[in-house]
C-alpha cells in the first residue's frame, strides 16, 4: 500500500472538509466556490482554484481522491512535494481555462445563431434568465436552446481536471505499470490505460453521449490531460 505522502495528505482532507461543509452548510458554497461561466454573475476568478475542492456527490469524491492517492503518491515521492503542487495546481488551472474556452465558443456559436434568426440581445437574456423562449419563432431547436441554457448556468467542480494530469504523468513516469478498468477483468499498462481514458473522454465530449452517465465534464478531464502532458514534455526536455 503506498504511503500517504505530505501534499497528497493535505489535499484530501482539503477537499473532505470542504464536501463535509457543503453537504452540511446551509448556504449554497458551490455558487462561490464551483467554476461559472465567465459571463454568469456567479463567476468569479478565483473559482479556478477553489472549484478544484468542491464535489457533486459521495462517489464524485471518492473516486478522485482515490486517484489522488494512487497515483500523486508516486509521483510526490519522486519529485518532491512543492513540484508535485506546482503541477497538480497547474493542471487543475489549466484544465478550467481550457473547458471555459470550449464553452466559450460553443456559448458564442448558439449566440450567433439567435442573433441570426432575429433575436435581440434582451430576448437572448430572456432566455439565460428563465430558460423560456419563444416557440413560433423559427430556426429554434430545443436541445440548442438547452445547451445555451445550460452552459451558463451549469458550473464545474472537483478534481477531476488535475486528476487526469496526475495520471497522465503517472502512465509517462511509469508506462508499465498495470492498472484496472472497473468493467474490465484484467490489469492493462498505463501506457495503454491512460490514452483509452483520454479517447473515451474525447468521444464523450465531441458526441455528448457519456458512457460513464451524465454531468461529467470532459473537456475538463482533457484539459488537465493536456496541460500534464505538456508539462512533462517540458520536465523531459529540461531533464
């Protein structure tokens, strides 16, 4: 069993307090604290840290502080634990810019196509606010106008992000290594583990179909990938 490591240690229990406050607090923590869009009036800069503590649900925790366990234990007691911060917090960040820029523009692009039927900017706000709409207008499609809808108001939250760059510089660190698909019977390398993660987590995001189940942020996931792969690269390069 690995040894629980200084930062590792700290970081869960971070965020077990922080889900045993929000799940007990009457105060909604999660329109403070979860990553809104920018132009949401609950956005605030300093979400893309603290959206990284907060958490939907038991198994929401669970699973990433396993993964933080498992995986950024190994690495702190290579590198160091003020190394290991610096990156975790990096893909954590990196991972919220990038799935804001993707909601960006798919957020400019349904924009666009309700200025192009003939919207006012005060119909469009109509919308954001109460998610009603005119139905004789043509050109609407409910599943556009829901996905507008949704991407305002909807935050992201937890982990997960630089969970994925953990585990993206655990399978370059350690690419033998075997690890466990829950729905799979036998061990496969981290080599081969990590990329069929980060595909599936790619197909989810571009088909909205999500075979783990629904509000999961993937292009969160992907983003916390990319900003650890790029990382190591750089670590490599430096090496």
């Amino acid at each position: 069993m690995n040894r629980m490591t200084p930062a590792v240690t700290v970081l869960i229990a971070i965020n077990v307090v922080m889900f045993g406050l929000n799940s007990l607090s009457t105060v909604e923590l999660n329109q403070w604290l979860a990553l809104y869009y920018p132009s949401n009036p609950s956005y605030g800069i300093w979400q893309y840290v603290t959206s990284m503590f907060m958490h939907g649900g038991v198994m929401h925790i669970l699973f990433n502080m396993l993964g933080l366990w498992m995986f950024g234990t190994a690495l702190e007691s290579i590198w160091g634990t003020r190394k290991f911060l610096f990156f975790y917090f990096a893909a954590g960040i990196g991972a919220g810019i990038i799935y804001t820029l993707v909601n960006y523009f798919q957020f400019t692009a349904d924009f666009d196509q309700l200025r192009a039927i003939g919207m006012g900017a005060l119909e469009i706000q109509q919308i954001l606010d109460t998610g009603s709409y005119n139905a004789n207008i043509s050109g609407l499609s409910s599943e556009m106008l829901l996905e507008f809808y949704m991407t305002y108001h909807t935050p992201v939250l937890g982990a997960s992000g630089a969970i994925y760059g953990v585990l993206v510089a655990f399978a370059i660190t350690y690419p033998n290594s075997k690890l466990m698909l829950l729905f799979l019977p036998f061990p496969i390398a981290a080599k081969y583990f990590v990329p069929a993660i980060l595909m599936i987590d790619l197909f989810s995001g571009v088909t909205g179909f999500s075979i783990f189940g629904a509000g999961i942020a993937h292009f969160a996931h992907l983003g916390g990938a990319l900003i650890g792969f790029l990382l190591m690269m750089l670590r490599r390069n430096k090496a």
